[in-house]
C-alpha cells in the first residue's frame, strides 16, 4: 500500500476518534444520544443531512454510471435530488413539530397505539437492515479495492469504528462525523471536477464533444436510453428514488436534531444546495473518467464501475490525489453506516424497548442503557450478516430500502399530518401492505431472480417485470391505508384537530 | 432546544378544535394550501416529464448547443428549478412562520378556550 494512503486513512481514523471523544464527553441524557439534544443550528444540520445522504453509492456509484452509461447514470443524481422537495414542502417540518426521536414518535403523536408504533418500528428496522448490509457489503468490497485488504477485515474496520462512534458519541459524534465528511468529500468532487474542466479551457461543450468519441457508445453515449430501456422500469426507479427519500429512517431522524420547524426547514436548504452542487459535479466526474480512464479500464477495475472516480483522481492528479479520494471514500462510507446504526437502534431501544415494553416508564439510566445496547446489537447483527453476505449480490438491497421507505413510510406520514378521516387502522394497513408489498414483488423481481447465473440472487425466471416494483408498491401502500382507515369506524376528529394545530404551529405546550 | 410535551393537563386547558376553526388559523392552512398544493403538482410533473420523454420518444435528443442536447438542457434545468423552488419556499414559510406564532402568542397562550 502507498504510504501516502495509508497516512490519510489513520487520519481520517484518528479525527473521528477525537470527535467521538468529545461527543462521548457531552453526551448526557437520552436526547443528546438520539438527536444531540436537538442543539445543532441549521448549517451543520444541513451538512449532516448530505453526509448522511451521500453514500460511497452516491459517490462511486453514479460516477460509475455516468461513466459507464451516460445520461442514464445522471437519472439518479436527479431522482435523488429532487426528493428534497418532497422533504421540505411535504414533511420536514410537520414531523419535526411532532415528533420527538422516531418516526414512531410522530405516528404516535395523533395515535398513541402500540400496534401502530410496533408496525413503525418493524418498518424502520427492515429497511435499517437492508440497507445497512448494503452499505457495508459495498464497503469491505471497495476498501478491498482501495487499500488492498482482505473483505473481512474490511468489513471490521468499519464495523468496529461505526460501533465506536455510535455506542460512546451518540448522535452527536454521529452528527459531525457526516459534517466532516460532507465537507471532505464536497472538497474531492470540486477539486477533480476543477481538474477536468481545466483540461477544456473551461469549455462545458468541448467536454460534450470530446466524450462523444471517448467511449464505445460513441454518439449514442449522450442520449438516454443505454441502460435503461425499459419505459415503466425507468419510471419506477424515479419513483422509488423522489418518494423514498422522505422515508428513509436516518434522514427522518436528522430533523429531530434541531431545535425547531424553522431550523429543520433551514437545514434541508443547506441539504439542498450542497447535494444540489454535490449532483451536479457526478457529471464531471463521470465524463471526466470516461475520457481519462476509459471504460473498458473502469470496467476491469471493478464491473459495477465503482472505481471510475478514485481511478479518475489517480489519472490526472497522481497518486495523492488518488489517496485523498480514497480516504474520503472511506469518511462517506462510515458516516453513512453511523447514522444507520443510530436510526435502527431507536427503533429497538426507543419506540420496542421504551415505549411498548416499558410501556414509556423507563428510567433516563435504562433507556440510556438500551440505546447503547441497541446499537451494539445492530452493529454486531449487521457486521455478521455483511461477512456472510460477501459473495451475494446485494445491489438490489438498496432499492428494497427505498421501496419500503416510499412505500410503507411515507404513506403513513403524509396521512397522519394530512388526512382528517385518518385512523389506526389505516397506519397498520398502510405500513403493512407497503412493506409487504415492496417485500414480495422484489424478491419476485429481476433483481432477485436472473436466469443468467452470477447476475442476480438466484438463477431462474422473474416472475415480477420491475426492478424496482415502487409504481406497484407505493399505490399498495396508500391504498391500504385508505381503505384500513373506511373499513374501520373509528376516527378522532378533536385528536386531529390538535395535530394539525400542533404541526402547522409548531406548539409544543 | 424543544420542549417535550408537558403534562396531559396542560393539554386539556388548549381547545385545539377551537384554534383549529379559528379564522386566523384557517386563513393559515389555506395560504399554506395555495402556496404547497401546487409546487408540488409542478415539480412532480416537471420531474416525470423527463423519463417520460425520454423512454416514449427521442425529440430530446436534438442538440442545442454544439453536441448538449435537450435532454441534457432538461437534466440541469431540474436542478435550477429545485433550488428555485427552494429560495419562493423560504420566502413564503416565513410569512407562514409569523402567523403561525401569531396563532400561538394569542390563542393558545391564552388558552384556546379563552
């Protein structure tokens, strides 16, 4: 391994130890541990939320995409952009209004039933998981790659560090652990993408030009079409992608770390625009490593195109470059796990643990103590089945994950703050017939089965046409929820009253 | 750093249904209504518009200039209109912010009931 490498990477190791060192120092209550007592400012909110959103997929993998897809790779640069929208205008500040540590919490707030916040934690914790072994699948294959380590090791490494900062620093190391990191890797994106266009005087058209010739696709490579051909597949991605962000568990939680709506909705701008810039810029880096490094170059590196960015850094900024690249990989990728790690273990500590065994009366030592046994247990649950999970395909994981979370999560939460006839019975059936639904149609799908071997999770025919069954699941979803809710005579109108009150005011009294 | 929810007696003294039927609250939800209800049309449509064109049909891939197509022009111009949409947004909860407390400071401090 390269000195310079391995520097870099005791680096980034070492600054997020002193972090956790001084979170651990400050972390005192319950609130501090799941939501840094609700004391980071709008700023450093913001830049969690793209830390935490950034994934090494966002990274690698659109950089990947573009590279070895054109136009089709830049679908999800926009799909999981635009989704900020749905978050600011539809749930950031409602469920910061509402809600105290969960998700549940919110749910909760009009409902009070432990059937509803049982559902709610079963949700969060299936897509925490799954998305979880996603995640440090990916990581100990690409830490393989970059630093030239055996998987398990790998895998370890950020097992143990994301155990470490989670268990001692709460969300507080959490919190800043991303802000680092979403700082780092926004320095990376403009640093290479000043590289790149510096080779065309600046001129965005030349660069167009260029690729045009730079790879097999030739003219074609500009259009959209090369990947996704499919019409209703490549709506439903979009879906999945614009719908499943305003579900997903660790980005819901990050509005429970400010102190107010206003301050929620301040951050989601900082979000914004950084993941905004963040999207744009996979462009120049994807066009960037088409041309420098080449597709058949990025494809033999990795096939899944993960190496197209640390492979372009190397092209035209040497080895340091290719060093920091890596290591900032490496910060993107446990700054994503911690935040999953601290989303799961409230689902079980919190809202399993505190609320329906405890029934709410658990003393601050006990929840105290069962948050940190939560994320021991899903550290260690996690790291296991990523080590077995090695030589599975894992890609369709990740789209599970967003499935549910648009399926099964965000039906429940726009109901809840928006829908006066609303009842308990619809949360159940809405959380249920969306994770069932998402569940069953994708281990149907392609991605689970592929009658090619090696391309899927097993060989055989898909029986559902999807990808990513969201245009099916996500109508499942809030039709369960509607019809749960008419089924059911029940209704509190006086109930709703003071949720809309208290969610449209932000009252708290 | 936000307040958890007080005792259930405090909640008891707030009416909520009479704040909720208040005009001045009222007046709140409908402008919120006005100003969400159709950015959120637009921009779902906006954003579907793009793999919609795309899969049914190639009209996007005529260039514009030198080799940027359209389809590339529509691309960047999704992230103009997010952070567009982003800046009316603040500008607008902020009214929505100074009524909401309006709300708060004169009926519920008050008691709902008053």
């Amino acid at each position: 391994m390269d000195p310079v490498v391995i520097v870099l990477f005791l680096a980034i190791v070492l600054l997020t130890l002193v972090i956790t060192y001084y979170a651990a120092k400050r972390t005192k209550s319950t609130g501090d541990f799941y939501t840094a007592g609700g004391g980071l400012t709008g700023w450093q909110n913001g830049l969690a939320i793209a830390g935490d959103y950034l994934s090494a997929a966002s990274f690698l993998g659109i950089a990947g995409a573009i590279a070895l897809n054109g136009f089709d790779g830049f679908f999800y640069s926009i799909g999981f952009l635009i989704a900020y929208l749905v978050v600011l205008l539809l749930v950031a500040e409602p469920l910061r209004n509402l809600g105290k540590y969960t998700l549940a919490d919110m749910i909760n707030s009009r409902f009070n039933a432990k059937r509803v916040r049982g559902a709610a934690a079963l949700s969060t914790i299936t897509i925490v998981l799954f998305y979880m072994i996603a995640q440090l699948v990916g990581a100990g294959a690409l830490i393989q790659l970059l630093f030239d380590i055996p998987y398990w090791i790998a895998v370890l490494i950020v097992g143990v560090m994301m155990t470490i900062y989670v268990l001692f620093g709460g969300m507080i190391a959490t919190s800043w652990v991303q802000i680092t990191k979403a700082v780092l890797l926004m320095a990376g994106m403009v640093i290479i993408s000043f590289i790149v266009l510096m080779k065309f005087n600046f001129n965005i058209g030349a660069m167009f030009s260029e690729v045009k010739t730079a790879t097999s696709h030739g003219a074609d490579y500009l259009n959209p079409g090369i990947k996704y051909d499919d019409p209703l597949g490549t709506i439903s991605l979009m879906l999945a992608l614009v719908l499943g962000t305003a579900g997903l568990p660790h980005i819901l939680m990050r509005f429970f770390t400010v102190k107010d709506a206003k301050t929620a909705r301040s951050s989601v701008i900082t979000a914004t625009w950084t993941i905004g810039i963040f999207y744009i810029l996979t462009l120049f880096l994807g066009f960037g490593a088409a041309i420098y490094v080449g597709q058949s170059e990025i494809l033999a590196a990795n096939p899944g195109g993960n190496m197209a960015a640390p492979l372009l850094a190397e092209a035209i900024g040497g080895n340091i470059l290719f060093a920091f690249i890596s290591a900032v990989a490496f910060a993107t990728i446990l700054a994503v796990v911690a935040g999953l790690v601290l989303s799961g273990a409230s689902a079980f500590a919190h809202d399993i643990y505190g609320e329906i065994i405890k029934k709410g009366k658990a003393s601050e030592r006990e929840q105290m103590l069962a948050a940190r046994y939560a994320a021991l247990g899903v550290s260690v649950l996690s790291i296991l089945l990523s080590l077995g999970a090695q030589y599975l395909n894992v890609a369709f994981l990740v789209s599970l994950a967003f499935c549910i979370a648009a399926s099964a999560n965000l039906p429940v939460i726009l109901y809840t703050v928006y829908w006066k006839r609303f009842n308990t019975s619809g949360a159940i059936w809405a959380l249920l017939s969306g994770l069932g639904s998402a569940l069953i149609l994708v281990s149907m799908s392609p991605s689970v089965f592929s009658p090619v071997e090696g391309a899927a999770l097993f060989v055989g025919n898909p029986i559902f046409p999807l990808d990513n069954p969201a245009l099916v699941s996500v109508p499942l979803g809030f039709l369960g929820g509607y019809f749960g809710t008419i089924f059911s005579k029940e209704y509190d109108f006086k109930k709703y009253a003071e949720v809309k009150v208290r969610a449209n005011t932000g009252y708290r009294g | 750093m936000a307040q958890p929810k007080l005792s259930s007696e405090k909640d008891n003294r707030v009416d909520f249904e009479r704040v909720e039927s208040s005009p001045q609250f009222k007046k709140l939800m409908e402008n919120k209504k006005k100003f969400i209800v159709p950015m959120t049309i637009f921009f779902l449509v906006f954003y579907f518009l793009l793999p919609i064109s795309t899969s049914y049909g190639t009209f996007l891939n005529t260039p514009v200039f030198g080799d940027i197509t359209w389809a590339w022009v529509f691309a960047v111009a999704q992230f103009v209109m997010t952070w567009v949409i982003c800046s009316i947004y603040v500008k607008k909860a902020n009214t929505f912010d100074k009524d909401a407390d309006q709300i708060v400071n004169e009926q519920i401090e008050k008691g709902g009931n008053a």
